[in-house]
C-alpha cells in the first residue's frame, strides 16, 4: 500500500534522532540513562530522561516488553 502512512505505527526512536534539533532546543532533548543490570528491567539497561522523567515505554501486548534505546 504505497502511498498509505498508518498513524497508530509505534517507533523507537534511535538517539541520534536528536543531532537535528535547531541549537536551541538541545539542551530540551531526551537523554539516555543507563540503570544496573540485577533489577527489574533485566536487559534492558538504557532508559530515556525526558523532562526529569525517566521513560521505560512498555510496548506489546501486556505491555512486558520495554522499547528503549
């Protein structure tokens, strides 16, 4: 279906989306954190800091999958 964007398609945004941001916003740009290896998240050791918040997105059904970078 060329031609046809699905607006509900889920992205995982790579970091070095954030290198095209005008220089002003740069110092707003989502961050990654990394966190130990013996908690909760299990492999999934890089989190985003976005606003002081840090964001594992649950993706999935049941949500038990993390996308992170």
């Amino acid at each position: 279906m060329a031609g046809v964007l699905d607006p509900d398609t889920h992205i995982a945004e790579p970091p070095q989306m954030w290198d095209y941001l005008e220089p002003e916003w740069r110092p707003r740009r989502p961050v990654i954190v990394n966190v130990p290896d013996d908690t909760v998240y299990g492999g999934s050791d890089h989190m985003w800091l976005i606003d002081g918040n840090i964001f594992p997105k649950a993706a999935g059904r049941g949500g038990n999958r993390l996308v992170t970078p």
